[in-house]
C-alpha cells in the first residue's frame, strides 16, 4: 500500500465533490484507493499513483475542482513514455485571467505552432481540442490588441442540407452549424461581451462560400470543419491571408460530408504545404482525445475498424 497526503485546498478539488472522482481514479490505476481526511491510498503498487497526485495537486491548486478529462489527460502524459519527456516543457494561453494548458504531446505542439506560424493546419478526430485552442488563441490576439478581428469560416455542409432549408435571415441560418465555435468562445467570454464584439467587426461570422474575393488584414481567419472544404475553396481561404493576418485550419478527415469525398480539400492541404517556412502541419491521434476517456475509446474503435476494412479490400 502507498499513500498520498494533499493539501487541503488540493483534496476538494482533486477528489471531486463526495470524492466524486475516486470511482475515476481507481478504474484509470486499476486498484482500490481510500481516502481518510486529505490522505488518499493505494491497495497497490502502481509507478505513476505518487507522481499523479503530485500532478493533479499542482493542477488543482492553480485551476480548482478537476474533471474527468483533466485528470485522463496527466494520467496519459505520465504513463506514455514519450508524452513523459514533455511533460514539464508546456506552454500555454491566457485570456481574461484564464490559462489553458496543453493536455497531450501534440497539443502543445499546436500551440507553440499557434505563436510562431503564419499558417497552422490541425487534423485529426473528434474531443483532440483543435477548435477550442484554436478560438481560445484567436481571443487572446484580438483582446490583447496583437490583431483587430477573430474571422470564423465554416463550410455549409450538414447532411446534404443547404442553408436555403433552414427559416431565417443569414445569421440564424448559420447559428446550428456554428455553435461549436460559440461554445469555445463562452469558455472565456459571456453571451453579451460576443454580442458587442460582433457588433463592433471584432468577431466576424462567415461561411465559406462568402470569403471569396477578400484579402483580410491584422486579423486571425479560423476555418474550422475544413474536412468539407473543396479543393477549390481550401485553395481559396488559404489565399486570403493578407498583412499581419494569422490563418488557422481545423478539420477530421474521417468526417467527411461531401457528397463526394474525394473532393475534399484538407489532405491535399496538408500534403503540398507540409515542409513550408511559416507553415506549420499537426495531426492529432485518438491518443490525443481529451474529451473523455469513453470518447477516445471510440474514437480508437473507428481507427482501428476501418483499419481492418481497408485490409480487407486490398
């Protein structure tokens, strides 16, 4: 048996309300853990329990109460070799009184691309962080004063719908296919402060198909769903990048909604930029998903199923 004594502040926040956590915990260490006072136990010997409560007291202590995906995430980066190596070397963004940190390997890579790359493509699956980094770094540019304006693009496509189905004018027919992008946003800012941002031009809504013919300056242009995006109309946002403009690219190749899924332009993207000075190619991983533990598992079931059907047609 070892054992582990938090701090007070720590405990609260490590275990979660009613050591809500300790269920969490005992399945990701695969032992039984028990708690007296701020002392938590391990049935069993197990090489990142100490290091792990270390890590998550750190994280507690700067962040408060600590949820699944948190706690996943350390986990991960203490019992994989090569996320172990990096594990100390983070980077992070901050935005109104808000820090957030990377959770895997490949993340902070996308963030240190974030600071130094004109152009930034990110693919991989589902929960990997590629839109909420992406929002939460374009935020902190435009309230820091870097740049003027955050552009958000999405390519209208949803189920082989067209914008023309949906009631309303242009901006209540985009509200379902953004509103992932406004929940990043809200992680950070209130409902109101977006409103007056939006009204102000600070924060500018468009689908794709409208980006043609711009040149956009002093700003961070955000395609996100780019899976979607023709080969024509990613030729097209890549081109218009204009002075002291930062352009970010997010996309899951394996979500394909074209009616044609050979028309996509993200892969081709990322296969004839990759190399370039200035522009920076990061592909997630199922190892990356930290949108919970359950998620990753299904993102890895998918992976490795059209592995198998791939095998099985040559």
């Amino acid at each position: 048996m070892e054992s582990y004594v938090f701090s007070p502040q720590a405990a609260s926040a490590v275990l979660g309300p009613n050591d809500s956590n300790l269920s969490y915990l005992e399945a990701l260490l695969r032992t039984d853990l028990s708690v007296r006072g701020t002392s938590i136990s391990s049935s069993s010997q197990s090489p990142v329990f100490i290091p792990l409560m270390k890590r998550l007291e750190k994280i507690a202590e700067r962040n408060g109460t600590l949820a699944e995906p948190e706690i996943f995430m350390e986990y991960q980066l203490l019992s994989e070799p090569e996320a172990e190596i990096k594990a100390e070397e983070r980077t992070f963004i901050s935005v109104q009184g808000k820090s957030i940190y990377p959770k895997s390997a490949e993340q902070r890579r996308f963030m240190n691309a974030l600071r130094h790359d004109s152009v930034v493509l990110a693919l991989g699956p589902a929960g990997t962080g590629k839109t909420f980094i992406s929002i939460i770094w374009a935020l902190s540019e435009v309230l820091s004063g870097r740049r003027s304006k955050l552009l958000l693009a999405r390519p209208v496509v949803e189920a082989g719908e067209s914008l023309g189905f949906l009631p309303g004018d242009l901006q209540q027919k985009l509200s379902p296919y953004l509103r992932p992008l406004y929940d990043a946003m809200e992680y950070v800012l209130n409902p109101q402060q977006i409103k007056r941002m939006e009204d102000a031009g600070t924060i500018e809504i468009a689908p794709l198909a409208y980006m043609r013919g711009r040149s956009v300056n002093n700003a961070v242009m955000i395609l996100d769903e780019a899976q979607n995006a023709s080969r024509s109309q990613m030729k097209m946002f890549l081109t218009r990048l204009g002075e002291n403009s930062q352009l970010v690219v997010s996309g899951d190749p394996s979500q394909i909604d074209l009616a044609r899924k050979s028309e996509s332009g993200l892969e081709e993207a990322a296969s004839l930029l990759s190399g370039i000075e200035g522009i920076s190619v990061i592909r997630f991983t199922h190892k990356d998903t930290i949108r919970s533990r359950i998620v990753r598992d299904i993102v890895r079931a998918y992976a490795e199923g059209n592995d198998e059907d791939n095998q099985d047609d040559c």
